[in-house]
C-alpha cells in the first residue's frame, strides 16, 4: 500500500513537471537605479526618467519578471522606492526626485557631499561595513526595504543602473573608509593606494552578488574612469546592442587608467558591466538605445534555474528505483 502511494505520488510529479515544460518561464530581474541626486544631476535624472517607459515595454514584449527599486546618494545612501512592479510607482518616484533639497515623506536631502558612489553600490546590495546600511525613514515601515537591507529574489538577476556625473568621494560612513582616506576626493591615479582596496572591496561585493551593473558616468572627471570604467574601452554595436565583454576588457586591462577599475574587474569574472556616457543622457536616442542594451543583456543572462527535462530525469529515477524496490520485496 506504501508503495501505492509513494508511485502516486511521484506520477503526480512528473506529470506536473511535464506540464510545466510547455510554459515558458519568465526571465526574473530586479533592477535597482542608483542615482547621485546632487545640484548637477536634474536634467540627468530627468533624461533617465523618460526613457523609462519603453524600458517597461520592452520588458513586457520580452516576457521579463521585472522589478525596480530607487537609491540616491550624496551624503549617505537612502533607499526612497523599495522593490514593486507597479511602473506608475516608479514614475513617480523620478519625478519626485529632488536635487535640491529634501522632500518631505519621500526624501532626505542629498545635495550634499560626499558623493560616494562606490559606498552607494554596497549598500545597495546589503554590504555596508559596522552594520551601515540604506536609510529608510521615508519608507513606510511594513516595506521589506524599511529595514535598510533590499530584499532580492533568489530567482532574480541583480541589475544596478548606476547614474552620477561626479567620480566617487570618500564614503559617507567612516565604518566604510579606508585607512588612507582622508580626503574627501580621490587621488590620480587610484592604483597602490587604499582608494585601490575600496574600487577592489566594491568589485568583490558585485561579483559575491552575481550582479550586473551599468553605469552612467562622466569620463572627463578624470578619477571616475579609475574608479568605474571607460565607456571609450566598450566594444558594441553603434547602438549598444551585441556587447563583446571580451574585447571590452581587453581594452580596460590595456590602459593602465582602467585596468584595476570596478568594470574591468567585474567583466573578469563573467559578469557583466558597462559604462556609458551621462553627457549623451539628452538625447532620447541614446536613453533609448540604453535600455534596449539593457533588455537584450537580461534576456542573454538569465539566472539560471533547473531545466525542466532534469527534474523529469529525476522523477523517472525515482520512479524507477520505487519499482525495483517493490520487485525486491
């Protein structure tokens, strides 16, 4: 009778399994916009924001599971829009974005110094030192995110978009400062110094999340290119799409301005990272042609999950093995 049962229920299973197959899954991403929301950034912000409508749809039409959430920085990282999939929210939440000051129930004020992007990045993915993490005290306190840790789904790809015109200031925190950061803006060059240990410490933090990052910056502030990355090393169709990572690191790794940076670094480890240029933000073609880049690398990399045939291949063992061992009573 045991047996009875324990086949029932395995049929049970590979026929469910089964059923599955003919579903197509969707692809899951959580994206996070992590945005420098100083005096400079109000047309930047702006141009990202009303390119955030064909983002979402061409996330539909490509059947992506996506969800959005808002970090802005300058002084210390506060987390003002936790994880949803309602757009309109999201929407919302950009045009509430000041750059000049606070907004009361949305915002803190972040038109102060530092504009620490590299300490924003860890926050956001949950890795501040001494137990610093996202402010939260414009969030509604039953949110997930109230506790200032986002709470990603293990399904999901990490996706960062990354947004600042400014390189990355000493952090916020002293808890996340390095020993030889004492002044607010880093050195040139960044390599052999404890600047170094932080573009390094921020790369392993990506890389332990199997995160993507894509990051709007501005190459003329010239530390930025060796903390983030040069979007003159990015190899790419003229309209983003088709992304060597290979040939891009080959690039990074060649010039010794960008060869340690947080983008080399994570491109070393097969995972994705880009830069693009935030004076080109304006042009509605450009934003355009950003999160169709965007969508077709979460279409490429999904997370990966059991194939449907190895959970069918695991039912028939069990299967197989309730048999034989009936046959063997």
């Amino acid at each position: 009778m045991k047996f009875k049962k324990l086949n029932t229920l395995i049929i049970a299973f590979v026929v469910f399994v089964a059923g599955t197959m003919n579903t197509s899954a969707n692809v899951k991403s959580d994206f996070v916009f992590v945005i420098d929301a100083t005096g400079s950034m109000g047309g930047e912000i702006n141009a990202v924001k009303n390119g955030f409508s064909g983002f979402v749809n061409g996330l539909d039409t490509n059947n992506i599971d996506a969800r959005f959430s808002v970090v802005l920085f300058g002084g210390p990282a506060e987390l003002v829009l936790d994880f949803t999939s309602d757009t309109t929210a999201v929407l919302n939440a950009f045009n509430s974005i000041s750059v000049s000051g606070g907004v009361s129930g949305f915002q803190n004020n972040h038109n102060i110094n530092p504009e620490a992007g590299l300490e924003a990045i860890r926050l956001t993915l949950g890795a501040g030192e001494g137990g610093t993490k996202l402010v939260t005290n414009n969030l509604n306190g039953s949110d997930p995110g109230a506790d200032g840790y986002l709470d990603y789904r293990s399904n999901a790809r990490k996706n960062l978009i990354f947004v600042t015109d400014e390189d990355s200031d000493r952090p916020y925190y002293v808890a996340n400062r390095e020993s030889g950061q004492t002044g607010n803006e880093p050195p040139i060059p960044t390599d052999g110094n404890t600047w170094q240990t932080e573009i390094d410490n921020t790369a392993q933090v990506v890389i332990d999340n199997d995160a993507f990052v894509n990051m709007l910056i501005n190459r003329n502030d010239t530390p930025a290119i060796y903390q983030y990355g040069d979007w003159v090393a990015d190899v790419s169709d003229a309209d983003f799409l088709n992304y060597d990572a290979d040939a891009t690191l080959t690039n990074l790794q060649a010039s010794s301005a960008t060869d340690d940076s947080l983008q080399a670094q994570v491109l070393a480890s097969g995972l994705i990272a880009r830069t693009f240029n935030i004076n080109s933000v304006n042009d509605q073609d450009f934003i355009d042609n950003f999160y169709a880049a965007k969508i077709e690398e979460t279409i490429e990399n999904p997370v990966e999950t059991p194939e449907p045939s190895a959970l069918i291949l695991l039912g028939s063992g069990l299967l197989f093995l309730a048999g034989r061992r009936r046959r063997l009573k």
